[in-house]
C-alpha cells in the first residue's frame, strides 16, 4: 500500500498536543465542552469528565491507560433523552466508539454534535491494578498490564465514526503527535489550528501491522483456550462458581441497558415453591438460583453487539474471565450472523432483523 | 465447629422435625454455595462456617423463602446473616413463620478478594488481620436467631435462645444444661474490646471523610457498578430508584452542569445513589461487610455505612436484626417524635 493520509504533526507529547488543541476549540467556541478522563482527588482513580472552562482542559488526560466506566455507558447516559444541543468533542477508545455506535442503534444515545477523537489503542490498564502504592510502576510498564480483553483485541484500530485518530499504539515508537484527519469536519477544523503542522503519512493500518499480527495472534489463543459452552454444563458452572451476584458485570456493560434486566423480573426469577420442591427432588440445589442461567442469558443477548472491552472482568470481584467467555462467545455469534458491531450507525442488529431464510445450516 | 455443626443438623433433618436445611457447601475453586438440604447424604458436603462470604446468608435465604408453606427450615449461618433475616422479615421478603435460625461464635470472615488470592487464609478470631475490617470491629459475633453454637469459654454446645430454638432441642432429645458463665464472660470481654476498636474506628473514618468535600472524596473511585446495592441483602427492591428513567438528566443539564462548575464527574449520580441508598437501609444495616467485599474500587463502603447506621439507629432507639417483634423505624408513626431534629 502506497496510499497517503492527511495528518496533523506535532512535536510535543500527545497529551500536551491534545490539552492544547481542545483548548483551542473551547476557547474559539468551535466545541462547547470536552468529554475526558480526569485524576480524581483520590490518586490512581480516575472518571470521565464533561469540561467546558478552557482553564481546566488542563486536567484532562487524554487516553490514559485506564478505563473506569466505558465512555459507551456516560455518553449513553447523557444522550439517552436528546442529543447535545452543541458540539462536544470525545475523547473514546475504539471500543467505546463501537460501543456507543450500537447504542445509537438501539435508541440508547445520541451521536448527533460529538466530535470524535480516538486511537490506535495500546489498551488500557485493568483497575484493580492501580490500587496499589505500586501503580507509577504499574503505569510505567504499560504494555505489560494491560487488559486481557486489550491484548487480544484486533479492532484497535477505530471506525469511521472517529473525527480524528491520535496515532498512540504503533510498531515504531515515534517522537511527537501524529493526528489522522479522518472526516470534512476534522480538516475543517484542522484548518483552524495554526499551531499545527499539516503533512501527509502512511495510514495508520500500515504503521500498527506487526501490533495487529500479535493480537490475532493471542485472540487465536484465546478462542482455543478458554472453555466453551461444548465443554459441557460442569465446566461452566466451575467457571462461574465463584459469582456472588453482584451484577457489576452487567452494570458495567455498555450494551447492558435494560433498565430492568431480565433475570430480575418476576417472570424469570425463580419462583420460591420451584426452589423448593427441586431441593426435594433432587436432595440439594443451590441457592440463588440462577447464576448460570443470568451469566448464559447475559451471553446470548450481548455476544452479538459484545464490543470485547474487557470491562466485565475489570468489575468483577472475584477475578472470573468473564470478558474471555464473552470475547470468544462474540467471536463465533459475530462471524455466523457476519455482523460487525459499531461498524456502521445503519447496520440493524441482527436480532432486530427477519430474515426468512438464515441460519439454515444449524437448522434440523 | 463445621462437624458439630453438621452432625447436629443431620440429627434435625433425620427426626423429622426439620425437613430441610440452608447451609453453604463446599463447591468447586474454593467456593461456598449455599445448599438448600432435603436429602442427609448430601449434608456431606456441608461447610457451614466457611473462611468466606460469598453471598450474604439473609439474601440466600430471601430467595426462597418470601411465602412458606410445608415444613420446617433449619437456616445455619453468621449472627450478622441471622440478623438480616430478622431484618428481611419485618420488610416482608422472608417468612420466618418455619424457620429456625442456628447461627455460632463467629470467627469473622476473610476479606473476598484475599481468599482469591491465597484459599490458604482462614479466620481467626485472635488475629484482626486474618479477617475483614468490619468484622474486626463488629460487636454482634454471637448469639443471634434461635439457637448458637458456643465454641468459647470452655463449651461446644447449642444454646436455645428462643422458644423455638428451644422447642427443636427438646424435639432433638438434647437437654443439656451447661454452665454458660466463662462463655458470657468471654462474649463480653471480646465485645468491649471490639466496642473499643469499632469508636475508634468510626472516629477515624468520619475525620478523614466529614462533610460533603469528605462524601466526594472517599466515593470518588465509585465506577457506579452497584456491586455494593446488589450484594446488600438488605437493599432487595427490584428496580432501585436511582436507576429510574424519570430519574434521567438530559444533555443540554449535563452541559449545564458542566459549565457552572467549569468541569464536571460524568455518570453523575454517584453521591446520590450512596447518600440515597444510606437513607433507605441504615436503619436496618446489620454490618456484614459484604458491599466492601464486593466493591471493585476498594471503597471503605461497609464501614461507611456501619457508621452511618451506628447513629440513624441511635436515634430511633433501635437495634437492627435483634427482635423480631420490634417494629421498623420508618414504619412507625409516632405523632411526637423528633422535635430535636425540627427548625
């Protein structure tokens, strides 16, 4: 591939080169506000902010290797009524992007008047890991810690959806700021921005294929190792034996939106005088009921928009890979249907879609 | 403890006058389902004082239990589990009408995410550093429900505490009568020694985090999981309000918002959901510690809210998971109460 890609270049760090840039915008009144991670008081915690006063871009951190809430889900909650009203520029990771693009399609968020910034995506940090008095090291050897979801994720390079991409993973380790210019509006705004140098370079797909190559490579792994549901019921309840229910794996799910998630409802609750008489039937059962039935119902409604962001198995406190069942569950799902989820805003998701004739070879 | 323990509910579940039994068992990767018994031969299994808890008791119980029918229900579990379900009662969600709670000396629990990490680690309740920093200071480690197993000052017997716990003693043929003085005097000087380290305690973490700069700070590492809500065996409603949609701000509030502070927390509702939920379950908080271990951002949580409850029932007089027949705080209507609290 010989084709060239209008950049932005910049000789100061990345983080430096976006406070200044989105700076700017707010300043010139090109956006009205800035969605980005921001330190909270208490070190090594982090949270997703909406930044308007220009003085305080300061304190973003543009794609620090951590990932508290998926910006899927705070953009989700602030969208889900009406759109911004004004431009808001977004800090996302390519995961969060797809993410929210499924969103959108299920009436869960609004993408009208953000503007998006993204990555290649070096992945992110798990939380846990942060917590300690060690984390400066932690952060140091950032390519060492990162998520299980990140070292297997082949999608780090974002979509379409993104405005501009910060050139932050590649196979050479580069000085400066590169700033691919994706859409009209991005060049339009790039236009504005005199502090910037405009070139051209390889496209980013070229610069982050021995990135790519590696983790093909681990979801290859991945997809062999971790156990399936043809392994049979025992290796799926060792796998889950360990869930307290606290949910915080759905909670923390971007595509999890149901106000009222199924397994809660009266309807699929397990009824006290059933709970009951299996005890009696079978001598013994465990209670709450349900584990597997929520962890397998959870699976079969998110595998097919599952954005692999690993934030299930961030939450959960009991350390099971959840995101490794749903990542390689997602896999086969996304592949049979051959829907890519937050490819594009005007795929239907493939379960608000009839097709009279699918999916026949696993048909009877 | 775990085969006395065990060997007295096979005795229960063999006469007849239990037909089933609640207790954790020892499931795969070190872990403790609870169990709902019928069957004796599947009681070889049970570990009724595991290291660990990994659900609540009270919430295990409340999943089956909200209308009671055929037979008696012999519940093993913590005093803080036990109390819960007195709790649980009183809200409506258990029916203790046929159960009998058998609860123990408690040795405390290991802290969750520890036991993950080393299943070597059990309990001792010599060394505060083996078990979880509420237990540490938790003053209600034994006899609560209707029977307790004593373990200390020189016993390994059940004691009945109710009429009921009583009645299946009798039924049981078990009519031992020992001497309980060194077991009162070691259960009070363990519990002073505790009320001591729980004032210091609560005196520490309400210094670090008074006032509203302290609620924002200590919750600032809230990822908004609801862990701490969902394992809570107290919090049982399904749709909890904060996750209402009428409760939903829209874009042009959240701008709003952002620009008369100049920057501002996106998942917004986070002191709110805490403040809320203390409001609706301090009263009735029983100090199990199971909100801490599930959080997955290592906020003080449960200590939080023991703290808080310390002084919401405090000032009802009231003393959460003790007395079945005490009514709840909030269900109450008195015409004069409170003028102290009034303008």
């Amino acid at each position: 591939m010989n084709t060239k890609t209008s950049v932005l270049v910049s000789e100061s760090s990345i983080g430096d080169t976006l406070r200044d840039l989105l700076g700017k915008l707010l300043e010139n009144g090109e956006i009205d506000s800035v969605f980005a991670l921001r330190e909270t008081r208490q070190k090594g915690r982090y949270c997703y902010s909406l930044i308007t006063d220009p003085t305080l871009i300061r304190e973003a951190l543009p794609f620090h290797p951590v990932m508290p809430v998926q910006g899927a889900r705070a953009l989700s909650e602030m969208t889900i009524t009406e759109p911004f009203g004004r431009p808001v520029a977004a800090l996302l990771r390519p995961c969060e992007i797809r993410a929210f693009v499924e969103n959108v399609k299920q009436s869960q968020g609004s993408l009208e008047n953000i503007f998006i910034i993204s990555c290649t995506c070096p992945g992110v940090i798990p939380a846990s890991k942060l917590l300690g008095e060690d984390r400066e090291d932690v952060l140091a050897n950032h390519g060492g810690n990162i998520r299980n979801a990140c070292r297997t994720c082949t999608g780090f390079i974002p979509g379409p959806q993104a405005d501009m991409t910060v050139l932050l993973a590649s196979d050479e380790p580069h000085d400066g700021t590169v700033i691919y210019l994706n859409t009209d509006r991005a060049v339009e705004i790039a236009g504005k921005l005199d502090s910037l140098s405009r070139e051209t370079g390889k496209p980013a797909a070229e610069l982050t294929s021995g990135i790519s190559e590696a983790r093909e490579k681990s979801l290859k792994d991945l997809m062999r190792d971790i156990p399936a549901p043809a392994d049979g019921l025992q290796s799926l309840v060792s796998l889950f034996a360990a869930c307290i229910g606290c949910r915080g794996c759905r909670e923390a799910c971007p595509l999890c939106s149901c106000v009222l998630c199924d397994y809660e409802t009266a309807r699929t609750l397990h009824s006290p005088e059933l709970v009951r008489s299996e005890a009696k039937r079978k001598g013994s059962v465990r209670v709450p009921a349900g584990t597997l039935q929520f962890q397998l119902g959870r699976l079969m409604h998110i595998s097919p928009s599952c954005t692999a962001c690993g934030q299930c198995s961030d939450v959960c406190p009991v350390d099971i890979p959840v995101s490794d069942i749903f990542i390689r569950a997602a896999n086969l799902v996304q592949e049979s249907l051959d829907y890519a989820p937050g490819r594009d805003t005007d795929d239907t998701p493939p379960m608000a879609t009839y097709l009279e004739k699918e999916l026949l070879d696993i048909t009877d | 403890m775990n085969s006395i323990i065990v060997d007295f509910l096979e005795k229960a579940l063999v006469s007849d006058y239990v037909s089933s039994v609640l207790v954790p068992s020892g499931g795969p990767d070190n872990t403790f389902p609870w169990t709902l018994i019928s069957d004796v031969s599947a009681l070889a299994m049970a570990e009724p004082v595991p290291p660990v808890m990994y659900v609540q008791g009270a919430k295990a119980l409340a999943s089956f239990t909200q209308s009671m029918t055929e037979g008696k229900l012999l519940a093993v579990m913590r005093p803080c589990e036990a109390r819960a379900a007195v709790e649980l009662s009183k809200l409506e969600q258990i029916d203790l009408d046929n159960i009998i709670l058998l609860t123990m000396d408690c040795p405390g629990a290991v802290p969750l995410k520890e036991y993950r990490r080393d299943a070597g680690i059990q309990p001792d309740i010599s060394i505060p550093e083996t078990i979880r920093p509420l237990c540490r200071q938790c003053t209600e480690f034994t006899s609560a429900g209707d029977l307790c197993l004593a373990m200390h000052g020189g016993l390994r017997e059940v004691l009945p505490l109710t009429p009921a716990g009583q009645e299946l003693l009798d039924s049981l043929g078990m009519k031992a009568e020992p001497d309980t003085s060194a077991w009162i005097e070691w259960a009070s000087s363990l519990k002073a020694e505790r009320e001591a380290v729980s004032t210091e305690n609560r005196k520490s973490l309400k210094k670090a985090y008074s006032g509203l700069e302290g609620l924002v700070e200590v919750f600032s590492g809230c990822i908004s999981c609801r862990s701490c809500r969902t394992v809570c065996p107290i919090c049982y409603c399904r749709l909890c309000f904060i996750d209402m949609k009428d409760r939903r701000c829209p874009a042009s509030a959240h701008l709003e918002n952002s620009r008369s502070s100049g920057a501002a927390r996106v998942m917004s509702g986070t002191l709110l959901f805490h403040i809320g939920r203390m409001a609706h379950m301090s009263l009735s908080c029983v100090s199990c510690g199971m909100c801490e271990d599930a959080c997955p951002s290592d906020i003080p949580v449960g200590r939080l809210v023991s703290m808080v409850s310390a002084g919401t029932t405090a000032v009802f007089n009231y003393s959460a998971g003790s007395d079945p027949e005490d009514p709840l705080p909030l269900n109450t209507f008195r015409l004069e109460e409170l003028h102290e609290y009034e303008d």
